[in-house]
C-alpha cells in the first residue's frame, strides 16, 4: 500500500493514465474475443445455411431426374412417341405444382441425317409451331437431336422446337455423358432457346431413351427438362430460406463466367461460404454471402462500454488519490517546516531572552551598586528597563530583523524632544542595525539623554544635543555630542552611566566606546559593526 501511495506522489500523471490504458487493453481484448466468437458462431450458421441450400438444390434436382427416369421407362415401351402420348404423360405429372423451377418437359428424337427429311415432313403435320430442324446439320454430322414436343405447350415454350441440341457442344457434351451413364445428367451453363435473345442462364437435363424391342440397345431419343437458372435457385429457397444471407449458383468453379444465379444481399458482403452441389451428375458450387457487420454485438458494445466506464472511474479515482497523496505530502513538507521553524524560534527566543534577562541583572546589579535608597534603585531602574522596551518594541516590529539607527535614538530621546529643555538634532545616513547591536545602543543612548536631562544640556532651556552618524568599512560611527549646556564638572565622581556605557555596551558591541567629559560638553563616539541579515536571521527565515 505504502509502494502504491509512493507511485502516486512520484508519479501522478503516468499511474492513472497508466491504469486506463491497462483496463482498456483488457477491455479491447475482451471485445476481440467476443467479437472472434461471434464470427465463428456466424461462419457455423453461415455454414449450416449452405449445406441447407445445397442440399434443397439437390433435392429440387432429384425430383426433376425422377420424372425423367418415369418418362423414359415409358417412352420406352412405345415404337413412335407421338403428340398425344407425350402430352397425356405430362399432364399427368401435374408440372404446375410439383415441378416448381423447371421450364416443362421435352422430347428429343435421335435422327439420322438420312431420316431427316422425312422426320420433319411427319411432325410439320402433327406438331403445332414445328420449325425445321435448325441449325442445318453439317456434312459429317452423324446424329440429329432436335426438340420434338416441349411441354407445356406455350408460345415460348415453341420457340425451342425444331433445335438441334446435338449442334451445341454443352448441350452434346451433357447428352453424350448421359448416354454412357445412362441416368439423368445436367448440361453446364446454357442460354435456352425459348428465351430468345435473353442472357438469362440456364441448364438442361436429360435422359436417353431406348428401343426396348430391339435385338441391341438402340438410342431413341432424350427426354429432358429445361432450367431457368434464377427460377431453379429460387424454387430450391422455397424449401430452405437464405436468412439474411446472399446465395449465388455457379456451374463448375466459382467465377463471374460461370454464374449460373445469384440472390444478392443488397449490402455489403462479409464471410463467404462455399458448398460443392450436385444436380442430375453435374457439378456446381454454391457460395453464400453474409452481410458484413457494421457495428459490435451487443454483448461486444456492452462490454466496451462498461469496460471504458471502469476504466475511466478507476483513472479518475487514482488521480484523485494521486492529489490527496500529493497535499498529504505538502502538508507532511510544511508541518515538518513549521516544526523546524517552531523549534528555531524556541532557540532563538531562549537566546534573545537569556541576553535581555543577562542585560538586565547587569543593569540592576549596577544600579544597586551606585544608589542609596531605594527610590533611586527604583527609578534607575525603571527608566532603564523602559529603554530596554522601546527598544524591543522597535525590534518586534521589525520581526527581529534590522532596526534603523535612526529609529532607536528618536525612540529614545522622544521624551526629551518635546520638552521644555534642550534641542535636538538627529542626522545620517540609512543603516540598519542587527537586534543585539539595537538593544546595546537603546542602553547607550537612554544613558547619555537620562545624564543630560539630569546634569547636561538637555537640563537648561538653550542647550543642545547632536547626535549624528555615518557608515563606513563596514561599521557605524555614532557621535554623541553635547553644547550649550552647563559646563561639565571635572571633579565629578564616576557614575552607573558611564559605567554601562563603558563596559556593558561596550562589551556587547565588541568595540571600544569614546566618552569624553570636556567642560564645553559631553561627547560620546559608539562604534557599531554592521552585520548582514544572514548572520543573525532567524533558520525560519534563512529556509523561507
């Protein structure tokens, strides 16, 4: 868990995106899995409708082979196949409702080029629409098959009467194979003769008939069916429908010469399914077309929808752990720098407080020494410790960091500007001081104003005090001096003043201070080094 949530932080871009990417792999492999069985289910079921199909064909071509094996057991039991016959044998077969896809029944008679002439001459009579035989029979052509009766008698039907089928080499070819097999046999791909200059296809089938009276087996003739190849097809799709399915029926090998019929889709074609038929001894194939699926299954765009949603929820969702586990860290990162900041201004508070409060004792220690009576401690005191605290006013303001020197003497002499003793003059250049070198010349400057009130030239009306400064190598050179004032004791005795000055400020600036007593007036030169803010800042500052 602690590896996953360290993932997130170190990469909250690439996880998340990682994460859809990986449940849409699945997804997709899901979908390809589906959609592959689903193509197998079809391809099965395509499969299932081209042998239903092919073997409707097949029927649709046995029964037409029956009828031709009945009527050529009878047809051989007679010398002469005459009109009358012919016709009472295919009413009796009721072709109008069992006989669905073919084109009737026929009789062709096999005439030697010798007996042509009297052949035609005998059915010019008796035969209604009879033609003469056509094409003309070459020289070397040994049999004549013409069509001699073709029922039902209809007036397409006689435009066929009178071909020499025997001309034609699909059609010799069918009845020469019929003969050596002696069973019904179907001629390839044909344009009958009824339907004139159509190119619609079709196909016959034939079977010979014999002299059963004849010492040797002697070929009468061929009793035969003609097929429109569309009505064929469409005849067997009565029995076993297509579905939503495209069938085509081609004669021998599948290509576009040998189509025999087609049932197209209408739609764009998909898998293909190919079936060998055999109709009366011919050869065909069958191919059935499926429709090409323009979208997903529904279990397939189920699956991709729900699996695009899971995915999108768990990118979402890692993303969103992904950001809590970023502020996690942040608000680990600034609390621990608030602990470390807490723990630098402990520090540097115990620090600064350990000095004031060392001031301080210093400061009483000292005063105790130099009064008398209590008041005096009292009031030595209380004005020190108030320039203590307007300095650390100054320095709270500046969040401990530089004061002006500027600003700590007007904190300083501000009682005494306004008073009615003494004027004072305040002038230098812009510089900062660190706070432990603020709070030293705080001390300094209290002392000397608390003496001049006191004894100097802020005590009388016309006196003056300058304090000036200016910044130079590094340090601030701070000059107190006095004028106009009452003439400055020499026999005087050394007081708690001159001492902290002397020594306390002197100490904590590491510089020495000039205090000079001259008659005219007190002067005083404090030198403060100047340190940059990153020797004293606080660690909070110096991190920030």
């Amino acid at each position: 868990m602690r590896r996953a949530r360290q993932l997130l932080v170190d990469y909250p871009r690439a996880v998340p995106l990682a994460i859809f990417l990986l449940i849409a792999s699945i997804t997709a492999l899901s979908v390809y899995a589906i959609e592959k069985g689903e193509n197998q289910r079809d391809r099965g079921r395509l499969r299932e409708t081209a042998q239903a199909v092919a073997s409707a064909i097949e029927r649709r071509g046995s029964a037409s082979s029956s009828y031709l094996r009945a009527g050529a057991a009878l047809l051989a039991t007679v010398d002469e196949v005459e009109a009358p016959l012919f016709r009472k044998f295919v009413n009796e077969l009721r072709l109008d409702t069992d006989y669905r896809g073919g084109g009737g029944i026929g009789w062709a008679e096999a005439v030697r080029p010798s007996d042509l002439t009297r052949f035609e001459t005998a059915l010019e009579s008796s035969t209604n629409g009879f033609n003469r035989v056509r094409p003309a029979p070459g020289p070397a052509q040994r049999l004549i098959v013409p069509v001699t009766y073709l029922q039902p008698d209809t007036a397409r039907n006689r435009l066929a009467l009178g071909f020499d089928m025997y001309s034609e080499k699909t059609r010799k070819a069918a009845m020469d194979a019929a003969v050596a097999n002696n069973r019904p046999t179907a001629s390839g791909r044909i344009i009958l003769q009824q339907d004139g200059s159509s190119d619609e296809p079709g196909f016959l089938i034939y079977m010979p008939v014999y002299n059963n009276g004849a010492i040797r087996r002697e070929l009468k003739g061929f009793i035969f069916s003609p097929f429109n190849s569309q009505d064929f097809l469409l005849s067997a799709l009565e029995l076993e429908g297509r579905g939503k399915s495209g069938i085509s029926l081609y004669d021998g090998e599948i290509s576009d010469a040998n189509l025999l019929a087609e049932v197209p889709l209408g739609t764009k074609a998909g898998d293909a399914v190919s079936e060998q038929v055999m109709v009366a001894n011919h050869p065909m194939t069958l191919l059935v077309v499926s429709a090409q699926s323009g979208s997903l299954s529904q279990l397939s765009m189920a699956t991709l929808i729900f699996g695009m949603l899971v995915a999108t929820l768990l990118m979402l969702m890692s993303r969103l752990l992904a950001q809590q586990a970023l502020e996690d860290r942040a608000s680990l990162t600034w609390l621990h720098e608030q602990n470390s900041i807490r723990n630098s201004l402990t520090r540097e508070l115990n620090h600064r407080v350990k000095n004031t409060l060392a001031n301080v004792l210093s400061i009483i220690a000292m005063t105790r020494r130099r009064t008398t009576s209590l008041d005096d401690f009292a009031e030595g005191i209380d004005g020190r410790i108030r320039a203590l605290s307007a300095t650390h006013d100054l320095l709270t303001q500046s969040e401990w960091g530089t004061t002006p020197v500027k600003a700590v003497i007007e904190a300083e002499l501000a009682p005494y500007a306004q008073g009615d003793g003494g004027v004072t003059t305040i002038a230098g250049s812009d510089v900062d001081l660190a706070p432990n070198e603020a709070l030293s010349l705080g001390l300094a400057i209290h002392e000397l104003a608390t003496n001049a009130a006191k004894y100097g030239a802020l005590s009388v009306a016309d006196g003056k005090v300058s304090v000036t400064w200016t910044h130079e190598n590094g340090v601030a050179r701070i000059v107190w001096q006095e004028s106009d004032g009452p003439p400055v004791k020499q026999d005087r005795t050394r007081g708690f003043g001159t001492d902290l000055i002397e020594k306390i400020v002197a100490h904590e600036l590491q510089s020495p201070v000039e205090l000079d007593f001259n008659p005219a007036g007190v002067r005083c030169v404090i030198t403060v080094p100047i340190r940059t803010p990153s020797d004293f800042a606080m660690r909070a500052k110096r991190t920030s």
